[in-house]
C-alpha cells in the first residue's frame, strides 16, 4: 500500500511493516505546520490498518530533523502550531503500534522528543541531539520536562535541558534514551533488524504488552497540554520573539 496525498511526509506500508520518512531534507527536515497535519494523519491512519503492525519513522537526505521550522514561531497567530505541536505528541503517545525511529545526522527538538515516545530506537554513531528550548526562550515540549527524566535520569535532563547543549549518540545510549549505536548511515538497516525480529511476535501480545507498560506512567497528556501553555506564553514574549528573529537571520 502507498499513500500519495502527502508532500512533506513519504508514507508506505509493505510487508507488515509501515514506514514514514520526513522528507524536506533541503531544511535539514525541519517541520512545518503542514509537515505535523500531514505526520498526525500518517500516524492515524497507519495506526489503524490491520495490514501494518509496525511503524518506523525516519527522515530523509541523512537527517532526522531539524526541530520546528522557526519560521512557524514569529507569526502573529500562534494557536495552529500549538494545535500541531500538541496534536503530533498526543498522537505518537496514543499509538498502539509499536513504533521504531532511525536517527542519522541531527535530532534537534521535537527530532529529539519524538524518541521519549517510541519503543526502539537506533541512531548512527554521528548523530546529534539537542533541546533547545530554553535557549530559544520557550519551554520543554512534548512531555519531556517528565520523561526526560524517568528515562535518562533527572540530573542529566536537568543539564541538556538547562543548557540546550548537543549530544552525543553515545551519550543518548549510555544514559537509555536510545536502544543502539550503529555505523553512519547504518541505522536504517540496524532498525530493520530489530523489526524483522518483532515481525516474528504476535502482534496482538505486543500491542497488550505495550499497552500494560504504559498504565504506570503519568498520565502523559496532561503533561503536554500544561507545557504547550507554558511554551504559548513564553513564545509570545518579546525576548523571545528577538531570539528567535536573530536566529533567522544567522
């Protein structure tokens, strides 16, 4: 099965397995409105095919994503990309799929936040990750001022969070925020591994399995709505507004 009615996304389902690919490598894959409807959408739809009993998700032109495209941050109306931005982790937090990310280049943002949302994931030995939320003058998306920590551990979120700093596939490994480590450009095919192992499971078990280690954690949705005010106000700033504007600029 091929979907075709997406322009910033590439969506496919073969082989029991659906895959999505953020496809604006000329912006480092950055996403726009329209690259979060169209995501929010694929994630739906493929969610739902009986066909497709697993997702990975990936980015195009050896890049995962550059975060949000900032030119979506300096418009005067601010309440579609908060509606986006709340929509796509609402949406990944609600998959029953299990979901596998492959990671080349960088993963900065939202890039870096999708990975406290799904089940397995790879990056290349030369990818980057980076939340740069305070430095931008906003706050943390995507539930992670909360999974950041039970996942990597407090302090350590407290310092890429804090300073906004890069860092390493090694360290996202060493501290559990990812699964592996593979070759540059590799990661596809080391996620792919992990796929064909899963493809052998039930997928009923796993879709249980998965829900059942879920009911532990908070409820996660609550947690984006409070950060999205949060961030909705602080993105209205002027501060921020000028931060954000001299970055464009560079």
């Amino acid at each position: 099965m091929e979907f075709t009615e997406y322009k910033d996304i590439i969506v496919s389902c073969e082989n029991k397995v659906a895959r999505i690919q953020i496809n604006r490598p000329d912006k480092l894959n950055a996403i726009r409105m329209q690259t979060y409807r169209e995501l929010i959408s694929a994630f739906e739809v493929v969610d739902g095919l009986p066909e497709c009993h697993l997702i990975v998700l990936e980015g195009a032109g050896g890049h995962f994503s550059a975060g949000n495209d900032l030119l979506d941050l300096v418009g005067d109306d601010l309440l579609p990309l908060m509606e986006c931005v709340q929509g796509i982790f609402k949406t990944v937090a609600r998959l029953k799929k299990i979901l596998v990310i492959a990671v080349e280049g960088v993963a900065v943002g939202i890039g870096t936040t999708l990975l406290l949302h799904c089940d397995y994931a790879v990056a290349s030995g030369k990818s980057k990750f980076r939340l740069p939320f305070v430095n931008l003058g906003v706050g943390p998306e995507g539930g992670s001022s909360v999974l950041l920590s039970k996942i990597i551990g407090e302090k350590r979120a407290r310092d890429v969070l804090f300073s906004g700093r890069f860092f390493s596939a090694d360290e996202a490994y060493t501290w559990g925020l990812i699964n592996a480590v593979s070759e540059p450009g590799k990661a596809s095919e080391v996620a792919e591994e992990y796929v064909r192992l899963l493809l052998q499971q039930p997928l009923a078990s796993l879709m249980a399995t998965k829900q059942l280690m879920k009911a532990e954690q908070p409820n996660i949705e609550d947690v984006i709505d409070n950060e999205l005010k949060i961030f909705g106000t602080l993105l209205a700033t002027e501060e921020t507004r000028k931060r954000i504007t001299m970055l464009l600029k560079k």
